[in-house]
C-alpha cells in the first residue's frame, strides 16, 4: 500500500519547475545532482522503504536532506 502522507514537492532550481510526486520521482532527482554519489545512503533508505510508516519516514530524511544541502524545494500545491 503507497504511503499517503508523501506530499509533492517543487524543486525551484530548475526551470520548468520540477514536481517530484514520489519516491521514485525524488530517488531520480537525487541520482541527477552533482553531489549524486554523496547520496547513496539515503537513496538506499528511500528504495528499502516497502510499508507506509518507513516510506514517510524516508521522505522526510528527503525533505530534511534538501534542506540541509540548500537544494531550494518546497511543498507541491
């Protein structure tokens, strides 16, 4: 069962914005930054995430990564 609590997020730093609506969607982004091989771990985490309680979990890590790194996202409308 997909986790419902995955909000959509914009990605602003491109141009059209780019709206990740899942986790595969943001494991994708990830594996296109430049600082790609930086995030293996936490992809690792995203991919492992097979029930709603780790799947909300591991994108929270994805919102709290974004943040630390300065990757300018924000919630999706």
């Amino acid at each position: 069962m997909p986790c419902t609590d995955i909000r959509p997020m914009q990605v602003d730093a491109f141009r059209p914005t780019i709206v990740l609506n899942s986790m595969d969607e943001a494991v994708g982004f990830l594996r296109t930054l430049s600082i790609a091989e930086h995030t293996e771990p936490l992809i690792d985490v995203m991919e492992a995430a097979d029930e709603p309680e780790m799947e909300r979990r591991a994108w929270q890590a994805f919102e709290t990564f974004a943040c630390a790194m300065q990757i300018p996202v924000r919630l999706g409308a």
